[in-house]
C-alpha cells in the first residue's frame, strides 16, 4: 500500500515536472522569438534612412515647389516618428527609383509600388498599405468607351510600372500599341494633346486626377484583380531587415491609433 502510492506519488512528480519543463520550454521560444523581432525594430531608433520616391504619383507622392507630400510620404513620417528613424527622400521617378536602390543610392522605395510575384523575386518587401487596381483614362469627348475602340491607337503608360504591364498584357488582344513615359504628367500631357488615345494608371490616382486637380478624363476601364495590388515598402533582396521589421511594427500602429485612416481620408474621400 505504502509502496504503491510512493510509486503513485513519484509519477505524479514526473508527470509534473515533464509539464513543467514543456511549458518552461514553450514559454522560452516564444519570448526569444519575441525579443528577437523586437529587438529588430527597436535597432531602426535613431537611424536615417534614404528613400527613393516618384517624381510624382498624386495623391501618393505630391511635389510641389520642391515640397513633398502626399499619402507615401505622410505614412512614412508618420511610421517614423512613432519608430523613432529618420527619413531623407530622393524623388527619382519610379523606375529611376529602383535602379538607384540595385545601385545601392538608396536604402528604400516608397513610391506607390506594387508588391507584384516578378518584383518579389528580386526584392524583399514590407506588409503591404494600400491596395487598387489600374484604370484606362480617356479624354471625355474621344468618344473611345471601351478597350476594343481602342484598336489602332496609341496607350501611354509610365515606364516599369504595372499599368505598363497591364497595357502591355492587352496590347495584342485590343490591338493598340504602347508609348512609354517617364513621369505620371506626361500621361496626362499625352492625352490632352492627343498623342495617346488612354493612358493605363493606378485607380485611385487617376480619380485624384479628375476629382481633385480637375483634368479632363473619363475611365472607361478597370483591371481585374490579376492586376491588383498592395503598394509596399521595397528593399534590395535579404537587405534592410530592420526597416522592414521597423515599418510594419509602425504602420501596424498608426493602423491601430488611427493615423493611417486619417492621412488616407485626408486625401481619397
Ligand atoms: N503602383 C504602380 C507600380 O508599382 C505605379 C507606381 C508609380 O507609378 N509610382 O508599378
């Protein structure tokens, strides 16, 4: 009797002691795993970073008297501030953006860029912070009002961009050509004086365009969702793991307090 609940006892001690030390051993993990991230973003403190930017990519990017502003540029400084890093823009223009950064110019891209699966195999980037489609702009009285009235013409797009890809996936099945430029106003410039019959450009962009800065233009296309995407934060392939760590913890709390929703709102109602 003596013998059995002794034995009973030292199981129970066991048992004990094997659950103990697999929650001992969980806890441990997790913390590590904690403490590493955190540890990741809290080396962002006090750094400064060099971010290539658009020229202009209105209301993401907006440059004015040599003045940045804009969605991008307000989420970033915002991130920032709340993750104690600075920030120092180079407005390139998009593709001279991302050849700046594979030239090692800059840390970073912030520019509206799309997180696409060809632009994931040669660049790592953050959580995505805004999601849209692509439009097809016209002037309103072109009397083009779909893709097949497009036939013969000539669609302008901005050079690198998924709107160029997007035209370009089209191009034969609508029978249009390309014209590729280097900055958003020359799409715009393009169609007012008629040397592109649309331009392909980002959804919320284009009805900036027409809402905000009154130009002259009717959509009379959307892409699908093959041609939707998340702008992100982009960084050379296995690079800048702290900014990237260090923004999405930001922009994870600007979500969360509210400034994300009021920089967004102040621009796109
Ligand atoms: N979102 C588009 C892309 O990534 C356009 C970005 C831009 O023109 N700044 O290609």
């Amino acid at each position: 009797m003596m013998i059995k609940r002794c034995f009973a006892i030292v199981i129970a001690a066991v048992m004990m002691a094997a659950l103990l030390s697999g929650c001992a051993a969980d806890n441990s993990n997790t913390e590590t795993e904690q403490t590493h991230d955190e540890l990741l973003y809290l080396e962002a403190e006090g750094q400064t970073y060099d971010i290539g930017t658009d020229l202009s990519f209105e209301p993401f990017i907006i440059s004015e008297d040599g003045e940045l502003s804009g969605i991008d540029i307000e989420l970033m400084q915002a991130i920032a501030d709340e993750m104690g890093f600075s920030v120092e823009w180079h407005p390139l223009g998009f593709a001279l953006a991302f050849s700046a950064m594979d030239h090692e110019m800059v840390d970073a891209v912030m520019a509206g860029a799309s997180i696409t699966e060809e632009r994931e195999r040669k660049y790592d980037f953050s959580n995505g912070y805004y999601e849209c489609s692509i439009a097809v702009a016209v002037s309103p009285d072109s009397g083009y009002e779909s893709l097949e009235d497009l036939r013969g013409s000539t669609v302008a797009v901005k050079i690198g961009t998924t709107g160029a890809a997007y035209a370009e996936s089209i191009a034969r099945e609508y029978g249009f050509e390309v014209a590729y430029y280097d900055n958003s106003d020359q799409l715009y410039d393009a169609l007012a004086n008629t040397d592109a019959a649309a331009c392909f450009e980002d959804y919320p962009v284009i009805r900036y365009q027409i809402l905000h800065e009154g130009l002259d233009m009717t959509i009379i296309a959307e892409s699908d969702e093959s041609f939707t995407y998340s702008y992100g934060l982009a960084v050379r392939d296995h690079d800048q793991a702290v900014l990237i760590s260090a923004f999405n913890e930001g922009l994870r709390r600007i979500q969360e307090n509210g400034t994300y929703d009021e920089i967004v709102s102040s621009y796109l109602r």
